[in-house]
C-alpha cells in the first residue's frame, strides 16, 4: 500500500516539475507539494458523478480547477477545453482566456445596442 503511494507521489512530483517547465527546480517542494495533492485527492469524498463515464481522472481535478480559478471559467468549461485540446497547456490556456474575455465583454455589447 505505502510502496503505490510513494509511486503516485513520485508520479505527481515528475508531472509537477514538467508543469513548471522541466527547470532545475527543488525536487524536495515537488515531492511535497505531490504528496499533499495526493492525500488531499484520497480524502475528497466518492459521489455517483465520479462514476461516470467520461469524468476526468483524479489526478486531473487539480489542473481543471486551477485553470477554472486562474481564467474565471466554469470547471466545466475546464474540463470541455482540456478534453477538446488535450494537455497543450499554452493552447488550454489561451482558449480559457479568450471564453472569459468573450463573456466579460458580452453583457457591454448587449447595452451598447
């Protein structure tokens, strides 16, 4: 049991450093920060939406709800982006910005006219 952990966390950490660019980095504060995820992602509680079919994996959540905080979308907006995109990070990204810039500007041209 302690051995998949540490393998899910070693995981997470490699996926960590490739996230930030594959730099030197500090493996310990990847190891930390993985670790954290990882217990984190234990304890959320199991809903019947997890069962579905086409649901993201868990250790995708993170990134979903990252990006949704970091560009005002909907996770579910998230989730569509990085299914149509796939990992792309910069393609994601931009695509997440443009949605929330397209929705910030809508209700100003509704007014407008």
């Amino acid at each position: 049991m302690d051995h998949d952990r540490n393998d899910r966390i070693r995981e997470r950490a490699y996926q960590i450093w490739e996230r930030e660019g594959r730099m030197q980095g500090d493996p310990e504060r990847h190891w930390h920060q993985a670790e954290a995820e990882i217990d984190s992602e234990a304890a959320l509680p199991l809903t019947a939406g997890d069962a579905q079919t086409g649901e993201i994996a868990s250790s995708d959540v993170l990134e979903v709800e990252a990006l949704a905080v970091r560009t005002g979308i909907s996770g579910d907006e998230a989730q569509e982006l990085i299914d149509r995109l796939g990992h792309d990070r910069a393609a994601v990204e931009q695509a997440a910005r443009s949605l929330s810039a397209k929705r910030r500007r809508s209700p100003e041209e509704g007014q407008a006219k």
